[in-house]
C-alpha cells in the first residue's frame, strides 16, 4: 500500500521520554492546532515517531490514531524508520546513477540487511536513498553523517563501511 | 435571515445568506452532479464534478463549498462546465479498477452513472494506476482501493456519524489512499464493523463481506436443516432493490421469497425481539428493585458492544447481559425448537437477514452458542438477500403475499418497531409499564422516544416510579453519552442505544442510496414510518402478548431471566484497548 515504510526497529523509548512526552502533550491539549507542533516536539524527543509514540499522541490529545499517522505520512519532515548512529546517504541522482550508485545502494543494503529508508536493529545504520546533493563530479556519491565520499566503487563499500565501527 | 437574490441559469432564486450555490440550485430544481460531497458530513471541494460558471469569476468553482452573493449569475451546464466535469471524471476512471462487469456495485455506482451522463471515454488517459491490495481481514467490511477514488465519503461516514474515526487518507500525491493507522488490516484496528462507510461509498470499493455462496451451499445440502430469520428492518427496506419507493413494506413477497429459496421455515427475528424484551425487560426491572447497576443499556446493536468495549471497557457492566435478537434467534432455533422437531443442532444452519455488517462479526463472538454449536451459521445483508433472490431468478414483484412459520415466525408490534431508533425503548417500556402496574397500559404509543434526532430523553411516572430514559442513535452521540455517564452527570435509568443514524432502517446492510437521495430524500424517516404504520395496525403490540413468547417460557425456558434462560440468552463481553 503506497510507498510508506514501517520501521522493523524495536521500539527502545525510556521512562524519561515517555514522562517528557507526556508533560508536553498535557501542555498542548486545547491548543488549536496542537497536533503539529507536538508531533514535531515528539519526533525532537525520540527521532521519530513509531507506532508506541503516536499511540501516546493519539491518547494524551484525544486525536484519533489514523488521524495522526495521516499527517505523519503527508509531510516529509516525519519520520516513521529511527536515523541510525551512522546515517548512510546514497545519491541516486541521474549523474550518480549512470556512474553505478545502483550498485552501490544495492551492495551496501546486501550488508546491512535493510532497505532504503529503513535501519538496522542495533540502530547503527540506517540508509537512504536521496536526489542530487550537488557534487556531479564526484559521482557516485554517498555521504555518511555528512562525511563525503566520492567515486565509490560498490567493492569499496566493505572497507568505508568497516571505518564506521563503533 | 437576509436573503439573497440570483440567477442560476437564467432561472431568479432567492435564498438565505450562507446556502451554498449547490443547495440554491436543489432549492431551485435544477440538479448540479457531486460525487465527494455529502451533506453534513462532506462538503470538501475535492472532487470538482460539481463545478459550475461564475458569470465574472476566473476558474470555475466547486459549487458544494461555494456561498451565492447578491447578483450572482451561474451557469450550471455550459459547455465549458460539461468539458471540464467529462475530463475530471475521466481521470479518475484512468486511475481505475474497471471490473465493471462483475462488481458489486453494478447497477448503483455513483462513478458509472456519472460517466455515463457526462459522456466519458472510459480510456481517455492511459498511465500508471496505484497500486494496492484488496483488505479482506474484517468479519464484515471488504475494502478495495483499487476502485476507489478518494472522496473520502468512508473517511467522514466513520469520523462524523460514528466518531470511530479508523479509516483516513495515508500518504500523499499518487500513493495517498484510504487506510488504517500504520497500514493495519481493518479487521485489527478498533473498527466496530457498523458498515456506514460502505452505505456512503459512491463505488464498489467498500462492500461487505459476501455469505451468499455459504447459504446457497446448505440449501442445496440434503444432510442440513436450513431455516431463516428476517430483522424487524429488512421488509420496509428491501423493496427499494426490486423498484418500491423508499418506505414500502414488502414483508409478505419477503417470506414468500424465502420460501421459494428453499428455506425449511421461515421465521421472523421480531420473535427474537420480543424474547429480548422479555429478558432485558426483567433484567431491568430486577436492577431497579435490587440495586444493579445503572443506568442499564441495551445489548442489540454489536457495533455499539464493540465500541463499548474499546472505548469504555470500564462501563462493560451498564450494559444488559442479554444477547441481541439475532444471537436469541439462533439460540431459540438450535435448543428449543431443535429439540422440538428432533432435530440435531449441528445439522441445523441458521441463516439471519440483517440490515447491519456487524452481524457478520457478532456470530462469530465468543459466549454465542446456546446448543454447543455457533448460534448462527450464516447473516446475509439486506443487499445480499435482494442479490439471491435475483441470483435465483424469482420474480419478486410477481410473488403473492406469504406468512411466516409458527412459532418462532410469530411477532408483535412491540418487536417490530426495534428497527427504528427507540423502538426497543418503546417496546421495552410498554412491557415493564404492564410488568410493574400488574395491568395493561391505555396507550401503548411512547411518541416521546420516536423520531431521529440523535438523543432524545423522556421521563415516565410507571407504578408511582419517575423512569428516567435515554434514546440515543449513532455512536458518536453514544461517545458524549458515555461521557456523561463516566462524569455521573447520567441521571437515567435505561439508555438505549443503536450504532446506525436512525437506527436499523439506515444500518451498514441496507440497500444503498446514492449522494443525491441521501442529500434530499428523509429516507430514515420514510422507512420507519412504515414499521410505526404497520405495527398501529397490529392486533398483537406487546411483546408479553406474543403467545409464541408464553408457549417458549412456559414450555421451555420457565421464567425470564431463569437459569436456563440465562445459559441460552444471555451472553459476556471482553475489555479492549482503544486501539485494537
């Protein structure tokens, strides 16, 4: 159904956010409007916003559920997948894409067992697949917490990724 | 209220202030197409079919949202409208399931009749469609989105009527569709299997889940003893699907269709109503005199239990233990009248026509099998039964006038009216009034608790007792009725509630009405004015009268509310979560 990715991430929430979460929401309720600001508030606490989250949402305002998964899934600036320890961009734009970031993306999701959008279950990596980021003359690019890396070959992926241990 | 003066198509109108150009044009007998829009509930400008010509305005306008001002001139049907309206529907069918020929909804699809009037090319645009899967996960409700063209109607059906609120639009651009909260299937999310979201939806992608194939199976199996029930609802409502006007009785050429089917009796759930009466009638009266718990509320409508028990489990004691006349029908089919016959329970199928989808989900439900085996086998809707009959060619508007079978096909009056809202409170009250002051009342018309508003209250003087009562209708009334009672500012004695708007004569299973007559026409009104009509009529009123009612308890069951009644018509309900 559509193209929204469920994260397969355990939800890892502490009592400490659940209690920030909440004091925040009580804040809120009866505010017109509330529901954006909260969400927004609510991804600043966890990083984004899994079930366990919106299901507190949906209590603490009265709002119901399909009615906050609705806005989530409308703007981009939610996130239904956790961002790992190390976020992993690939560009698969047209410039990368003729010069093999396929292969590249396709090589780095065979070892991390996880696809585009998603993150691995020790929140470690998690991967996307973005447009251009402006650097045609490095193609193919990827980027990982901003770290640039140019002209990478899909073989080259084991050792960039191997420097990302800890 | 100032009035404002236009021209709609040449035509003067003069309407209040704030009446949108679409109603003005109702008012003036000119019919300008919708598809998205529905009144009350969904006025969003989506769909642009209702455009019309705005003499001075830049683009057409989408006349369901847009209010008349002194002078307007608006045309409603020039070319430019037509061309524009053709196009718009045009691109939805290219983003479209046309498995026409076989859908349910051939023959009142709101989409086919539009292209069909707007002269559409049913492949004008040829690209990519969405794709999607058919959710066939709940007991009652059928979704599949690849007809569907998101007007959203089920979206406002769940949320406005129900304020169940478990259906919306996900995603968006070319992926939005209409789906639960985390892609859940509907039948693991709170969805309470009401069915109005299929009743509003202009094409077949809402439908309810299908048992015809199931009941044609037993009737053509020579090991099983097949029987059937009508709900109080289905005979003011099933002649619309043979051509009737809304509001037409049919329940003698019903019956006689039954028969013709093969059925072995065909029996009326109007008996079943009255047992509930019976049994929640004394079970009320035993909380009054004992101190049970109250206000008490009834147990007919399984949407409503279900709801109840989402979404106020800690209440689950307020409500009567006793089964819905469905689950009573079958109970009363499989221990008493089984034994009577001698026939074995297992080998009986019990079939019910209800005008509800939750039914479907009901029989299901633990603690629903009086005679070891499921009470129910099989629940047709009313749309389901009208399909049957026409599947197996019997002429219905030819058929001559049938009755039912003695004795579970014996009803009164009292058990008739339980398909319009606050029947079962009227029904309920005419027997407890007779109950508790040891003799028949004069007037037996409870007007108080009639009619469609969606809560109505009365307070009766019964054996030197002020009784407090409640109607309620739709649950999102029920929703600010419960709290209410959670508050303690509740002060009644017995609440009634029904899932639907209306009650059953608008419930899930009930043929279905396109926008337009939803729009203009009281259908509510007219069907239920045709129980009331029929039950004024009748001899037999009072559900404590039906002498099928005194055969079963003095042959059977001994008493209300006896052990033996209780093992066999009354049922538990389980707590939930909000969720799911």
């Amino acid at each position: 159904m559509g193209k929204i990715k469920l994260t397969s991430v355990d939800f890892a929430g502490t009592k400490e956010q659940e209690a920030e979460l909440r004091k925040m929401l009580k804040e809120l309720k009866g505010t017109e409007g509330a529901l954006m600001p909260a969400l927004q508030k609510a991804q600043g606490i966890y990083g984004y916003l899994p079930i366990e989250v919106q299901k507190i949402v949906s209590e603490e305002l009265g709002v119901p559920l399909e009615k906050i998964f609705g806005v989530v899934t409308f703007y981009t600036q939610f996130l239904l997948n956790p961002n790992g320890k190390y976020d992993i961009s690939v560009c698969l734009g047209t410039a990368c894409y003729v010069k093999g970031a396929g292969d590249v993306i396709e090589k780095i999701q065979n070892r991390l067992d996880i696809a585009p959008g998603d993150c691995t279950s020790d929140l470690k990596f998690s991967l996307n697949a973005t447009r251009c980021i402006g650097c045609c003359g490095l193609a193919p690019v990827m980027t990982i917490n901003g770290e640039v890396f140019g002209k990478v070959k899909a073989d080259e992926v084991d050792a960039i990724l191997d420097k990302f241990k800890d | 209220m100032k009035k404002i003066n236009l021209k709609i198509n040449g035509l003067s109108v003069t309407v209040p202030e704030g009446t949108t150009i679409l109603e003005a044009a109702n008012i003036a007998g000119i019919k300008i197409p919708t598809l998205c829009y529905l009144k009350d509930i969904n006025k969003i400008g989506a769909c642009r079919v209702c455009v019309v010509e705005v003499k001075g305005a830049r683009n057409l306008v989408a006349s369901c949202v847009y209010p008349v001002s002194e002078g307007m001139e608006v045309i409603t049907n020039s070319p430019k409208v037509l061309d524009s309206r053709k196009k718009t529907v045009e691109l939805l069918l290219s983003n479209h399931n046309q498995d026409c020929l076989s859908c349910v909804r051939n023959g009142s699809c709101e989409l086919n009749k539009l292209s069909y009037e707007l002269g559409c090319k049913s492949d004008s645009y040829d690209g990519v469609k969405t794709e999607s899967k058919v959710d066939n996960s709940s007991l009652s409700i059928v979704r599949d989105n690849s007809k569907c063209i998101l007007c959203r109607r089920c979206v406002a059906a769940c949320q406005a009527y129900q304020s169940v609120s478990v259906i919306g639009a996900n995603s968006k651009g070319f992926d939005t569709h209409i789906a639960c909260a985390f892609e859940q299937p509907l039948g693991e999310v709170s969805c309470v299997n009401c069915g109005q979201c299929i009743n509003v939806c202009p094409t077949g992608a809402l439908r309810e889940k299908d048992e015809i194939d199931e009941v044609l199976e037993a009737l053509n199996n020579p090991d099983k003893y097949v029987v059937v029930g009508t709900a109080p609802s289905i005979r003011v409502a099933l002649g619309e699907e043979f051509g009737y006007p809304i509001g037409k009785n049919v329940e003698g050429k019903m019956v006689a269709a039954l028969r013709k089917l093969g059925f072995k009796n065909v029996f009326d759930v109007d008996f079943a109503a009255d047992l509930t009466i019976m049994e929640e009638g004394y079970e009320f009266i035993d909380r009054v005199k004992n101190g049970g718990k109250l206000p008490m509320m009834t147990s007919c409508s399984p949407a409503w239990i279900k709801f109840m028990e989402h979404n106020y489990p800690e209440l689950l004691d307020h409500l009567s233990t006793a089964k819905s006349p469905q689950q009573m029908f079958g109970a009363c089919c499989k221990t008493y009248f089984a034994e009577k016959m001698g026939i074995d329970p297992k080998k009986m199928f019990v079939v019910s026509i209800m005008p509800c989808t939750a039914k479907k989900y009901e029989k299901d439900r633990p603690y629903q099998s009086a005679a070891g085996v499921k009470d129910i086998d099989a629940v047709l809707t009313t749309r389901e039964l009208a399909r049957l009959i026409k599947r197996c060619g019997i002429m219905f508007n030819n058929l001559k006038n049938e009755q039912f079978d003695a004795p579970l096909g014996i009803g009164s009056g009292a058990g008739l009216i339980f398909g319009a809202t606050g029947g079962v409170m009227e029904a309920a009250l005419r027997t407890v009034a007779s109950v508790l002051t040891g003799s028949d009342l004069n007037n037996i018309d409870f007007n108080e608790v009639r009619g469609n508003s969606s809560v109505k209250e009365a307070v009766y003087d019964i054996a030197g007792m002020k009784v407090k009562v409640a109607v309620v209708s739709s649950l999102s009334a029920a929703r600010d009725m419960m709290e209410k009672v959670k508050q303690g500012k509740a002060d009644y004695h017995f609440i009634e509630v029904m899932s639907c708007p209306g009650g059953c004569v608008n419930g899930g299973g009930q043929p279905i009405l396109d926008a337009h007559t939803r729009n203009t026409v009281d259908y509510k009104k007219l069907r239920a004015s045709a129980i009331y009509k029929t039950d004024k009529a009748m001899k037999l009123r009072m559900s404590h009268h039906n002498p099928a009612i005194r055969e079963i308890y003095d042959s059977y069951f001994e008493k209300p509310n006896s052990h033996k009644a209780h093992e066999a018509l009354h049922t538990k309900y389980v707590k939930r979560n909000s969720f799911n």
